[in-house]
DNA sequence: AACGAGCGCGCG
DNA sequence: AAAGCGCGCGCTCGTT
C-alpha cells in the first residue's frame, strides 16, 4: 500500500523519525528494540478507548526514532488494536502512564504491557507534584513543547506535518526527560518508582468503575440545604441590610472595619496576605463570644457562621456533584498518583477525598442495585507508622494495646479517663491534639493554638509527649538534620523528597510520616487488585460485580455483589495487612483495620 | 471573557 | 521567613 505521505524520507529542519506504515516495518521496529527501553506517545482520536482509537504512536531512544501511523498500517481495520500484542512483555517510558496504559489494556492482554512514568521516577527522586508534559520539559531541559496541535484532529485522513512533528516530540522530550533522571536515580528511587507504576492498574479500575451516585436522594438533600440557606439569609438581610454581598469577606470586612470600635478590630484575627479581618467561622465564633448575649451583633456573627457552612454544602457539594455524575449514573473521580508533595493520592474532578463525613453526603454514594460497598480504614495508621519509623516501644505499645490518645489524656491530666463522660472525652480530644501536634511538628504555639491553651500548658504537654514517647519525638530533629545535611529526607519506600533550603522542622517532622502512610496504602492497593483480578477469573457469572471503587488516604473501598461483600471483606482485610507488612516486615497487625460493609459509603457497618 | 491571587473550608 | 502536614475547589475581585 502506497503511503499518502509519499516519500519516508524527512524534512531535517527537526530530528529525523521513520515513519512507520506497514506491519511488516512495525514488526522489524518492535524486533529491533529487543530489551532496551523506549519512550512511547499515542496521539488519540479521543480520551477513551471506548470512543476513540489510536492514531499515532511514537517512540523513541538513542537507537530509534520512529511514528508508527496505525490508519496506515495494511490491516484490515484499527491497526492498533490488532498491533498491541506486538508490545506485550515491554515497558514503555510514557508521561501520564494511566492514559497509554488503558489503550493497551483495551486491546492486549491487560497487564501484558506495563508502561512506565517518568513523571513518577521524577516524583520517586524529589516529591510528588502534578504537572503536564510541556511543563515538565520547559523546567528540567528548557525545552518549548507547542501544545497548539495536541487537540488537532487525529482522525483527519492525512496529517499535517506539524502534527506528526508535534507527535514525535513528545516522545522525544519523554525520552530526554527519562534519560535525565534514571542517569541520577539509585535503586531504592528505582524501588518506589515502581512502586507508583504499579498502583497504575487499581487507579485505572477505580477511576473507570467510579461510584454509583444517587442523584434523587441527593436532590431533595440539596433542597434542604438551599432552604436553609435561604432562611439564614432573608435574616442576615434583615440584620444588615446595608451589605451589597454578604458572601464577600472583602465587604464585610470594609463594613466592620468602619463600624467597629478598635478594640474590636485589635481582636480580631486577620488574613494573612491581606490583612483584612479574617472571616473563618473560627473567627467569627470567637467574635461573636465579645459581643453582649441575644445583641444584633451577636446574632448576626453567629448566624453568619451558620450561613457560611451551608452555603459551601450548597456550592461545594450539591449541584456540583449532580454534575459530576455520569451517563451511567456514577462519578468517575480522578485519582491522582503522587499528586501530593509527600506523594499522597490526590483526588479530583470531583474531589472524592473532600467528601464531607456529615448532612447525609456520603449516603448519596451508593452501591449499584444488588451490590454492596465494603470498606476498610488503617485505624491510627500515622502514629503507628511513627512508632515503626523510630522504633519507639512505648508508642507502638499503646497504638497496638491500648488507646494513645486516652493514656496521653492520663498522661496529661494525672488521672484515669472515663471515655464515656464528657470530661473524659474532653481529655482525650485534647491528647489527640497533643498527638497530631507532634506529628505535624507543632512548636508549643501550634498546640496551644490548637488547644485554646496557654503556651506554658502546651509546653508541658508537649513535655510529657516527649518523655513517654522520647524515641518518636527526637526523630523529627533527626529528620530535620537529614533534611539540612544532605537537602534531602528518604522515606520509608526508598523515594526521596527534596527540601527546601532551611527546613522548617514540621514538614521534616511530618513528610516521613505522611509518607509511609502512604506506602501502605500504596502496598495494600498492589496487592488488592492483583486479588480481585485473580478472584474475577473464578467467578461463576461474568456479571457479578467485584470491583475496587475509591481509596481515600488511609481507606479502601469496594463495590461487590452482595453475595460475596463477606468475602471481599476478608480479602481486602487481608490485602491490607499484608500491604502494611510489606513496609513494614513483622510489625503486630492487631487493630489494624476497621470498617465494614453496607449499602452506601454513609452507612457502613 | 479569561486568568490568577487570596481566602476559606471540606477531607485525611 | 515562618514556625501544625497534605490536598482540590468555589467564590470574589482585580487585572489583562
């Protein structure tokens, strides 16, 4: 078959690639490559391969340079789909691994090929972070990558030549970017790189599954919240009529600014950039607390307060989530792999990880008909990471055995904590403070800020935190002075986080732990999918449904066939155990896990 | 009209 | 320099 763009030959005003247009030149390439590693790009027709197919691949190494035009290649239909196979048992180097990774599972065995992400070698080495490719070359090679021609038209017959040139440069800069970083990376990089490759397959599970949303129930809760909404305005206008906005903190701001007297406006707190009076509902509280009991003001401040917290139930997670559900009557959310510095998930569009835990959200999220949700969270899992971290008996003892935050409470107050009074519960709220203080490397300002308690009362909290748990509260200076010796601090699953200058001891502190929380995680999600597939090749019905759907930090969830949530429990039980211990070899898995099942992500038990 | 900064707030 | 970690998103407001 003729080509339709004449001669192979190329324009040397770019870097030359072979255009491939015959199965038998593709076949020759794939051979030739043998064991070296590639870079890979697809240019697509559309984002899902249910929609769409791939038009171009590009790859490229120091060997080779090619573009592989697969409406050319001298098959009968879809060149791609009957090419993948070619691929099977490669690694390509791809940005964005989850996107090349769906279109080979979509036509080869899934699994048969597993791409590779620079971004995630790169995020292995520094720190996690989002970016896109342009972005990525123009920071580490100072080379423009045009986008312009990234949404072109890939179905087109024949492409243009920036097209096929654009095509090719990705790849390129893909390899470039690669060569950079594996030139510098050691093998415990390498080890958590792979470790980001391989929770590729679950995200791509959880993001295509996504979760059942009931938009009807959520409907009439949203009436709710706007009726509510409404009410509090119609008296916050009666309160204040002279307010244009009353969702601007800017104007309301200006307004108490001129109306209150100065020792108001001396208490009360501001932002930090602007300088104007901070409206958080904590301020707003604690304002409200100085003026005269059943005063306008008083009313009005708190009112506020009140109207505030509906109004983001009412933008944040009312319409927005209706929109967000699919023709399949499901949210897709997108879960992003290392997004966060400490390489945690992100989650977005939407935001899953955002959910609130109250006003009957988490009920809209639903299993199917005839499903159910399973879930399971590490309970405690970041003090008990410390603990492993530092080797700190003490503290592993009572994370395991006993209850932290109480025996830190009996630590604190001198006496024994009754949890189920509320002085005890109290006391126990106020350790847990004390606890996640230490963990995020609060100074005594940051707990007594926390705590609503003097600096003093702080410090000897902080003191007796210390003293019980002295090998946890000294790694956070060991972690800083790893941090101001070499820039850098390695975490637990041999990744890197590049620091900044002068390190401020709560993120050195805090990074570590955050970290190896996440490769928990991180393990357990390997392990649960590579279970689910294995269990999903010994079902009797082909539909009965098994299917990871969310993971939120330090939580697994499941959609199952209701037949089988018990044994999907186990399994996820058992994943995640065996995550923990893959991290953290012969560490005591009591206590571990936590969770249940039920018929929506409200209601588990 | 589009964009970014700033703020606030939902979650772990 | 700030000094309790990490996110994403909706809103307002000034700039382009």
């Amino acid at each position: 078959m003729p080509s339709i763009y004449g001669p192979v030959a190329h324009k040397p005003r770019l870097p030359s690639y072979e255009l491939i247009t015959t199965f038998d030149q593709l076949f020759d390439l794939v051979a030739s490559i043998g064991a070296d590693e590639f870079a890979l790009d697809f240019e697509t027709t559309s984002l899902s391969p249910k929609t769409g197919k791939v038009r171009l691949a590009s790859i490229c190494n120091d060997s080779t340079r090619a573009l592989i035009d697969f409406y050319e290649i001298d098959l009968p239909s879809d060149g791609f789909e009957h090419c993948a196979f070619l691929f099977s048992g490669f690694s390509p180097i791809v940005f964005n691994a989850g996107f090349e990774q769906r279109w080979f599972d979509h036509s080869t065995r899934p699994g048969s090929v597993k791409c590779r992400d620079v971004w995630y070698l790169r995020c292995a080495m520094r720190g996690g972070g989002r970016t896109s490719l342009a972005r990525f070359a123009k920071h580490e090679l100072d080379i423009e990558v045009d986008k312009t021609e990234q949404v072109s038209d890939w179905d087109a017959p024949a492409l243009t030549q920036e097209q096929l040139d654009y095509a090719f440069l990705d790849a390129e800069v893909t390899w470039k970017l690669y060569k950079k970083f594996r030139a510098d990376a050691d093998s415990e990089q390498l080890r958590c790189a792979q470790m980001f490759d391989d929770m590729v397959p679950a995200v791509i599970e959880m993001e295509d599954a996504g979760m059942a949303f009931d938009a009807a129930a959520h409907t009439r809760t949203l009436q709710g919240w706007e009726a509510e909404r409404d009410g509090l305005r119609v008296q916050l206008d009666e309160l204040l009529p002279d307010i244009e906005n009353i969702n601007s903190d800017t104007q309301l701001s200006d307004y108490f600014s001129k109306s209150m007297p100065d020792n108001w406006l001396r208490a009360w707190p501001r932002t930090e950039k602007t300088g104007q009076l901070s409206m958080t509902s904590k301020s707003l509280v604690l304002l409200s607390g100085m003026a005269p009991v059943d005063s306008p003001l008083r009313t009005f401040l708190t009112t506020l307060s009140e109207y505030k917290h509906i109004s983001k139930y009412c933008s944040s997670f009312g319409e927005s989530l209706l929109k967000s559900v699919g023709p399949d009557g499901r949210i897709h959310a997108r879960f992003n792999i290392a997004a966060a510095k400490t390489c945690r998930f992100s989650s977005s569009s939407p935001n899953l990880q955002q959910t609130p835990r109250g006003e009957h959200v988490r009920q809209a999220f639903v299993a199917a008909p005839g499903n159910m949700l399973v879930s399971l969270d590490y309970s405690g899992i970041e003090l008990r990471v410390l603990a492993l971290l530092t080797g700190d008996e003490r503290l592993l003892e009572d994370c395991v055995w006993g209850d932290v935050h109480a025996t830190v409470a009996e630590k604190m107050t001198g006496q024994p904590v009754d949890k189920s009074t509320p002085e005890g519960k109290e006391a126990r709220r106020r350790a847990k403070a004390v606890s996640f203080g230490i963990i995020y490397g609060s100074s005594a300002l940051g707990v007594a800020g926390s705590m609503g308690c003097s600096m003093d009362d702080a410090q000897s909290y902080i003191d007796f935190w210390a003293d019980r748990y002295p090998k946890a509260f000294q790694y956070r200076y060991d972690m800083m002075g790893e941090a101001q010796g070499s820039g850098v601090i390695r975490m637990v699953d041999g990744g890197t986080v590049w620091m900044s200058r002068r390190p401020a001891l709560p993120k050195c502190a805090n990074y570590p732990v955050q970290r190896a929380a996440l490769s928990v995680m991180a393990r357990a999600l390997i392990r649960h999918k590579a279970t689910l597939d294995t269990r999903r090749g010994c079902l009797p019905s082909p539909q009965c449904m098994i299917s990871l759907v969310a993971t939120i930090h330090d939580a697994l969830i499941d959609e199952v066939d209701a037949g089988h949530a018990d044994a999907a429990l186990g399994w996820m039980r058992n994943d995640m155990t065996e995550g923990y211990l893959d991290v953290f070899p012969g560490a005591p898995t009591a206590k571990l896990v936590e969770g249940g099942i039920g018929p929506s992500w409200g209601e588990l038990e």
